[in-house]
C-alpha cells in the first residue's frame, strides 16, 4: 500500500524484545491515514501500550528495537525526538499525576509545553490552556489552572493531561486509555471532543483501549493484539460483531432487591460537609477563601448484606461520603448510626473498635500499602492492631486470607509496585476483610482495572457478599459495574441526591433528568448506534 507523504504514522515491519531476546511486539506494521482513528486493543501484556510508546520512539531502556521502522509525518521519532514529541504527536495516559511536575501550577505547565513547541507569547498560550480547560469539561479554569496536581481528584488530573496534549494541535494523538478513570457522561463528552478534532483538524489518533464501549463508539477500524503478534486490520463494526456478547445498557438490566426487613447496618441522617477552599492569584499568591458544600443533606439506610452503588460525576461528593462514613474527615452536620447507635457518642476506644467493623477499599491500590514494604507485612498489619501480636498466628491468618481472595501466595514477598493493578487491588479488599468487617465502602474500586480484570473484581465482590454477608457502598462512576453489583442506587450531583431507587429501575424509567444524562452518556457496544454517528455529536453539541 502507497502512503501520502503527509501520512500521520508508519509502522513497518516493527520487532521490540526485552533483555532476554523475548519478542514483545513481533513484525507490526500498522498505518494511519489522515483522520483515522485506528483502534488497538488485546489482552493485558498483549504489547498495546508499547506499540503506542514505539510510534513516539519512547521504548522503555530496558527493551531493544530488532527490527523495522517508525515513521510520524516523515520523521523519525528515535531520530528526532524533538520535533515528534509534542509537536507533531501527543500523548494521552492513564497516569495523569506521573505526567505533572508536583511543584508547579497544572496550568502553567500546559502553557509553558505550548509556548516551548509554538514560539507563541506566554499570555497568548494561557488564554489558550483556559480555553483548553473549559473544553476538557473542567469547571472554574481559573482555580485549576493555579491549582497543582495533587490537589485534582482523578479525573480533573486526567482532563488536564487531555489538554496538555492538545495544546499544540498535534497531527498524531497516542490516547492510551485515555477516560479510564473519568465518569460515564465526561468520558462521552471528552471523547466526542477527541472525535471531533480528528475530523476537524485532520488528526489522526491511535486509540489503545481494553474498552468495547469506546472502541465501538469512536474507532474507525480495529488492530487486535495478542502476545505480541498482530492480527488483520478490520473495520470497527465487523470486529464487533465477530466479538463475545455485547454489553448491554443499564437500563436493560433489573437487579434483585433485599427485602426492608433485614436489619439496618448504618444509617446516615442528613450528612452535610463544607470544605473551605483557598484560591490562588495568577503568580501563586493566596487572594481569598470560599466554602465549597460538598455534601448536603445527604440520606442513606444500608441493610445487612445489601449492596448500594452511590453514582454521579467527579465532584458530586460521592467520595466525601464514603471518607465521613469510614471516620477519614468529620462531617459537619448530620448524624451517621451504626446498628442504631450514633457513632458521635462513642468513646475513643469504642470507636477505634468500630473501625474495625467499618472498612474502605481506595480507588487507586497503591495508596493503600507501604511502598517500602512486602504486600505479606502490610496484611498482617490489621491482625497485629486489631487482634493479634504473636508474628507466626499472624502469618497463618494472613495465608488463610490470600486463599480466600484467590491470589498466588508466592506474591506476599513482593512490594506493591512490583504485581498488577488487578492483583493489588485484590490484595487492597484483602487487607480490608482482615478485620472481619460488616460493610466495606468500596470508592472506585474497577475504575483502573482492564475490562478482564474488572469483571473478575467484580465476581470476587459478590462471591464474599455472599459467603461473608457483607454490605456495600458501593462508590462508581461506571455504570455497567454498578449495575452488577448493587441492589439499589443514589445518584449525587453537586453534593445532593438527585434519585435513589432499585438499580434497574432507576436506569430504566429516570425520573430526574440528570439520571437520563448519565444513562445517556454509557456506551453501548452496539455497532450500529454509534455515538459518532449522531448528528449532535458530529455538529458539536453535546449529546447530553
């Protein structure tokens, strides 16, 4: 096949083997017309992501190119790396916070990237990463643009990494999934911006995704890896059709509810939360503080061995619920009881008790251990707190919860950077059920896990439900994970509940229309209604 001279990206031929001669990517050759959105997606350690750091000649030092070319509108990204990277091509993780510089402004680090590869003033490009900000879909550019990394929930961390990268107008994006960890309807709507810059600016974009959602959605043709080695490059509608069952809407799906009478484990009466929020000036300086009501008058009974998802965007205060819940801020007004008992009564040794009854799981795993420390030595931890202090009772028990969670006990001996998201996270809900806990808030738990991985979390979660007669709060943005697991549903927005009723039901018949944006906003793996294919997504309007 004859490429255009002004052809996004040639792979030809590509071989990348690690320190062993192991081949990781095995004669890939792969091409993107002007406009396309080439999807690739395959199992996990199926070489997607490193054919996407290949295309920007970022492979790791560890990994060796045997073979074949790379080649981005004619350059050479090993070769020259300057003009390629950040210029010609951008790049889109799912590790926001690993992009930033944690001691400077988010914006003044997007405005600086533009300044370096444009040669425009700095005023010029600040307008520029606002007018970026406010299309990424983040409220108030202004604070975010002054705020640094670590003060971003995860999902303001990865819209700002959205408009680093498109702040140069590249001709070539590399989004490696790139909405992991956002909500349904911000997802959605970031993706049909992504679409339509492609068609608008005649980007190109390889799209790296585990996601059928996505793919189905926004993906003009489909590469599917597998170990390294590629198959036929096919059109986005055949390669779901010849896929597994698709997934079906929410709102097509009716979950089975516990009855009232089973006791009630908490109950929280009227929770409110306000955060006094500093802003900062242009130069970094303190100006004023103002109060953000980040939970108001918030309701909630959960019974013995129900589960009941809490859904809204970022922002909605779905996580400062959990947080109040398990005692990690205070709450300002309101009440929380536990088994009908007001847990602000509570003496210091009562509640210190009680926490152990009341346990949480982080949406990311890796907040949750030592990074210094073995993943056996950080289970043992709640034994030696809570129960016990004999060292070699605590390594049986902490043998006896590996086995119920189902992980490789030859894992103990690892630290938590060196296992899988997956396994770590599992470690995480193991780490939680140490303390033989009553309910479990659970805040995104699936959110950073493969599609795979996310369905098998989600098995293990009934499967203790079930053998344990555990309760959930459930805490997600994702719909279809929801959906599986809960009995019923709240839905947050701006820190009030806007619906709350059975899962099934309340997807199927919204009664507020902010429940119907959030339905709107899933998709479907159904190739023949495409979200691209919608007039108001081609026009620039938002769908929802």
């Amino acid at each position: 096949m004859k490429h255009n001279v002004a052809t996004p990206l040639i792979i030809k031929n590509l071989t990348v083997v690690n320190s062993r001669g192991q081949a990781l990517l095995s004669d890939i050759s792969v091409s993107l017309e002007s406009g396309e959105i080439l999807g690739v997606t395959g199992p996990t350690d199926s070489g997607k992501s490193l054919l996407g750091l290949a295309a920007l000649g970022q492979i790791p030092a560890t990994l060796r190119m045997t073979g074949g070319e790379v080649r981005v509108l004619q350059h050479s990204p090993f070769e020259d790396a300057g003009r390629v990277r950040g210029k010609l091509a951008g790049l889109i993780t799912q590790s926001p916070r690993q992009a930033f510089h944690p001691m400077m402004p988010i914006g003044k680090q997007i405005t600086r990237f533009r300044q370096h590869h444009t040669g425009e003033s700095f005023s010029s490009c600040r307008e520029r990463t606002l007018a970026l900000m406010d299309l990424v879909g983040l409220r108030d550019p202004a604070r975010i643009y002054s705020s640094f990394i670590h003060e971003l929930s995860g999902g303001m961390a990865q819209r700002c990494l959205i408009a680093l990268a498109l702040s140069t107008e590249p001709k070539l994006l590399i989004a490696d999934e790139p909405t992991s960890g956002l909500d349904v309807t911000i997802q959605a709507n970031i993706l049909d911006t992504i679409w339509r810059m492609t068609r608008e600016l005649g980007t190109s974009m390889l799209l790296i995704s585990q996601d059928r959602g996505v793919l189905t959605n926004y993906a003009d043709n489909i590469v599917e890896l597998d170990s390294g080695l590629q198959k036929d490059k096919v059109p986005v509608k055949a390669f779901i059709s010849t896929g597994d069952k698709a997934k079906s809407s929410p709102a097509t799906k009716e979950g089975a509810h516990l009855s009232d009478s089973r006791p009630v484990i908490m109950a929280v009466k009227h929770l409110s939360k306000t955060f006094s929020v500093q802003q900062r000036a242009y130069k970094g300086l303190w100006v004023r503080s103002t109060s953000l009501r980040a939970v108001d008058d918030f309701n909630v009974e959960v019974h013995e061995g129900e589960s009941i998802g809490l859904v809204g965007e970022s922002g909605s205060g779905k996580s400062t619920v959990g947080r109040c819940l398990v005692g990690l801020i205070d709450h300002d007004d309101g009440e929380i009881l536990f088994r009908g008992t007001p847990i602000s009564a509570l003496s210091a040794s009562e509640r210190r008790r009680l926490r152990a009854k009341i346990q949480i799981v982080q949406q990311d795993p890796t907040d949750t251990f030592d990074p210094k420390r073995t993943l056996a030595w950080s289970l043992g931890e709640p034994f030696r707190i809570h129960k016990q202090n004999n060292e070699s009772q605590v390594n049986i028990a902490v043998q006896e919860l590996v086995e119920r969670i189902g992980l490789d006990p030859t894992l103990l001996d690892s630290r938590p950077t060196e296992v899988t998201p997956s396994n770590l996270q599992r470690f995480a809900i193991a780490r939680a059920l140490a303390t033989d806990p009553e309910l479990i808030i659970l805040d995104e738990p699936t959110s950073l896990l493969s599609p795979y991985d996310r369905e098998s979390l989600l098995h293990l979660l009934g499967d203790l439900q079930r053998a344990l007669s555990l309760s959930y709060l459930f805490i997600s943005h994702d719909l279809h994970s929801v959906t599986a697991v809960c009995q019923r549903v709240v839905i947050m927005q701006s820190g009030r509940i806007m619906e709350s009723g059975l899962t099934g039901s309340t997807f199927s018949n919204p009664v507020n229309d902010y429940t119907q944006k959030l339905v709107d906003s899933f998709l479907d793996e159904n190739p023949t209604v495409r979200r691209v294919e919608q007039h108001s997504v081609r026009s620039g309007k938002q769908v929802n």
